[in-house]
C-alpha cells in the first residue's frame, strides 16, 4: 500500500512536471518574492523622499514615520504592485516561451498575499490598510488584489497545460517554501 502511494506521487509529479530542480526552485523564489515586495514598499518610499529601511518581510521609514502623511498610502500600495507586476512579468514570459519555470514565480505571487491575508492576520496587511485609507470596506482590496492575481494563476495555468492536481503540488511546495522563509525572518529578527 506504501509502495503503491509513493509510485502515484512520483507519477504525477512527472505528469505534472515537477521535478526536484523545480521543486527546490521554490525556495529562492520564495525569498525573492518577500523581498521584492517589501522593495515595492521601499521604493516608493525613497522616491517619495522618506529615508527607508528593508528587510525580509518589512520595510519602514528609518526614523519611524513618513515625511507626510498620505505617503502611508502610497508606500502601502508599493508592495501589492510589485507583487501583481512580478505575476505580470513571469505571466508574459510563460506567453512567450511556455517555460514551466516562470510558472512559480506567479504563482508564488498570488500565494503569498493569499496566505498573508487569510493566515496572517487581515487587519495588519497592506491591503487592509489600504481599504481602511481609502475608507472603504476592509475587505475590498485584498479581494481586488487577489482577484487580480489568482487571473493571472489561472492564465498562466491554461497556457501551461495544468490541472487542480498540479496546483495541489505547487500548493504543498509552496506552503513548505513560505514556512522556510517566515523560519528565517524569525531568526534574523
């Protein structure tokens, strides 16, 4: 029984595609994405004039607060964008070239914000803050932004050829790769 559930795996992760250079792939995209969205927050941040820190999973003014108020809410939008221009970015290389290692790259995208919102707490996420600025409904912009992303999921996995049991995989894979990385921020800080 054992023997015959380890065949099945390896079976469909040959279906699927997955193969332990994927698979370990995730772990550098998972750092990659964190910090790609915190540079989100620090970039616009700089270029709004505020003296910004970054690290793994934050990114703040230096001294502790922003040289006015509104740029609260431009550095919170920083992050969600480059993480949907991340999808975006890897979504047209997936159209151009069909490469299933740009595929984890949108994916982790989407998951990410998905597993930041539901798991971390919705109320201390950028898009929670942002809805609270704009005055609206807490729950409008994270569901914009993951709307937004899990379309470009969804796009890159009919271009790709993948099936909920694929994504079931990369959903493991994922989860695995966020915890390594939430480990390591936590030892770091």
């Amino acid at each position: 029984m054992k023997n015959r559930f380890i065949i099945r795996i390896k079976q469909d992760l040959k279906e699927s595609r997955i193969d332990w250079k994927l698979a370990l792939l995730f772990i550098p995209i998972a750092f990659f994405t964190y910090l790609f969205h915190e540079f989100g927050h620090w970039l616009v941040g700089e270029l709004l004039g505020n003296d910004m820190v970054l690290s793994l999973n934050n990114s703040n003014a230096r001294n502790g607060y922003y040289i006015e108020k509104i740029h609260t809410l431009y550095i919170s939008m920083g992050g969600p964008a480059f993480t949907i221009l991340q999808a975006v970015f890897f979504l047209l290389i997936i159209e151009k070239t069909k490469s299933i290692y740009a595929y984890p790259f949108v994916f982790f995208a989407a998951f990410i914000r998905f597993f930041s919102i539901f798991f971390g707490g919705i109320h201390m996420q950028d898009e929670a803050r942002i809805s609270s600025m704009l005055n609206v409904n807490i729950y409008i912009v994270p569901v914009i932004v993951l709307l937004v992303l899990f379309f470009l999921v969804w796009r890159s996995s009919y271009l790709l050829k993948m099936n909920v049991k694929v994504i079931g995989y990369y959903i493991t894979i994922s989860t695995f790769a966020i915890l390594l990385v939430i480990g390591v921020n936590y030892l770091i800080t």
